[in-house]
C-alpha cells in the first residue's frame, strides 16, 4: 500500500503564501520550510532528513511552538529508524511521549500517526487495525489520515470497514469548501483518503464507486505533484482494469507507474509492477 511520508510528517502544516500582513510569524514560516523540506528528503536521504528536522526542532522549540515540535520529533523518529539508529529513535519517542503527557495531551494523534505509519510501512496491518482510535475534538484532516490507515488496513485484512468508510465520507464532506484554500498538504491528505476508499471499493467490487474516488485522488497528486502517490494511483487503476477484464488498460497504467516507481526508491514496487507486467503478457 503506498504511504506518503511528506504528508504524515508535514501534517497541518499550513502552506506558506505572501501577504501584506503575515499571517503567521516569519520565524514559524521559515520552521515550517525546514519541515517539508525534510519531509522530501526523508525517502531518499536519511541522514540529511535528520538533519533538518533537527533544524525545525530547534526552530520551532524556540519559539515554544509545541505542535512544531512534535512533527519535528516524528520526523527525526522515522529518520533515525531508517539509519538504524535505535538510541536516537526511542530518544525521540521518548520526548515526544513526553509533551504529550506534560505539556499538550490534546496532540496526542500525531505518536499516532506516527505508530501507524511504521507499522503500514512494515505491513504490519493487524497492528494498524489495532492501533485505530479516533477522537472528534482532533484536527478533521489528522482524523482522515488515521482513517486512510485504517481503511486499507481492514481491505486488506478482510474485516468490515462500514463504519470507518461512512465515517470518511462524512469527513470529506465538510472538506470540498477548503479543499484548495487550505493549501497542498492539506489537498494531499484528502487525495490519500480518497485512495483508501477506492482500495476498499475494489475490494467490495463496486468497480464504478472505485473509480470515482480513485479519480479524485489522481487528480489532487497531480495537480499538486506528488508524483509517488501518483504511481499508486496508477497501480491501483491498472488493478481496477483488471477486474473488468481490460487488459489493454490495466497495461497501460501500470507502464504508468512504472515509469513513476523508476524514479523513486520504491523497490518493492517496481518489482511489483514489473512482476504484474509479465503476468499480463503470458495472459495469466
């Protein structure tokens, strides 16, 4: 399943956009830089990830912005776990277990997250399924993350997923109206839920409710440039042609993203779609 790793760690992170009047302190824009910035450098290099996440910790802990921190703090925890770096890692676990008991317990979904997104990357989705929680006095757009996880964990698993999927929908609902105004991350995030709803659709064969949302999703990655979703969402129709029998389609889209995999470092993925390309050539 694919994961986007600039979204969970930049999650709530306001688009920085020019004014007359800030609409935020400059200090907290150029820390909210420093975070996307190692948002994209996390995938590929590790070790400069971890480096400017140290960076935005130090910025946005000068200015006691707690938030900031935390994200900084999950950003260095995910950094260090792709090092291998175990004392780093739980240090970073460890403070931000902290600010969340002492200082903001309402924050408490961003540890979340981050559980969700190592076990996801693990293909740990029993523990996905069992780390769900949700609560409505969080941020709608940390909600709909959780939720995305939560979704293609239960796809995947075969559980009933009724609840969470009527409960996504309802979200997005009250999203169309922000949808652009609230930035890229923002805009991302809704795309990621709309991922999770066509993985469950296809699993439930509603080929056509698949394929809308799906659709959706495309759109979003590509109109913001999140090129690597934009591969899965390439896989995911290919899979969709399948099901109906349209080859043709499903090679095409997966020539898609192959092309999109080749520049990440998505290896399993490649191997994955290369692995369905020759399938589809021998007929199987």
């Amino acid at each position: 399943m694919r994961h986007s790793v600039v979204l969970v760690l930049s999650l709530l992170i306001a688009a920085c956009s020019w004014s007359h009047k800030p609409l935020q302190p400059l200090e907290r824009e150029a820390a909210d830089r420093a975070l996307r910035t190692a948002g994209t450098q996390l995938h590929n290099d590790p070790a400069s990830a971890s480096g400017t996440y140290l960076k935005a910790l130090k910025q946005y802990r000068a200015m006691a912005d707690i938030e900031g921190e935390l994200w900084s703090l999950s950003g260095i925890a995910l950094s260090s776990r792709a090092l291998k770096d175990s004392l780093a890692y739980l240090d970073s676990r460890e403070r931000m277990d902290a600010i969340v008991k002492e200082i903001s317990p309402d924050r408490d979904y961003i540890p979340l997250l981050l559980e969700l997104q190592l076990a996801a990357a693990s293909s740990d989705w029993m523990h996905v399924s069992e780390l769900y929680r949700d609560n409505d006095s969080w941020p709608v757009i940390a909600r709909l993350r959780i939720l995305a996880y939560a979704i293609q964990a239960e796809s995947l698993l075969g559980q009933d997923r009724s609840a969470h999927v009527k409960l996504a929908l309802k979200l997005l609902r009250g999203q169309k109206r922000k949808l652009h105004r609230q930035g890229d991350l923002h805009a991302l995030q809704i795309a990621r839920t709309r991922y999770a709803l066509a993985y469950h659709y296809l699993v439930e064969t509603d080929l056509k409710k698949a394929v809308k949302q799906l659709n959706q999703a495309l759109e979003l990655d590509r109109l913001y440039g999140d090129f690597d979703a934009l591969g899965y969402d390439y896989w995911l129709l290919a899979r969709i042609a399948i099901a109906r029998g349209d080859t043709t389609t499903a090679r095409a889209q997966l020539l898609k993203a192959q092309r999109l995999f080749e520049g990440s470092a998505h290896a399993a993925m490649q191997t994955r779609v290369a692995t369905e390309l020759l399938s589809l050539e021998k007929g199987e």
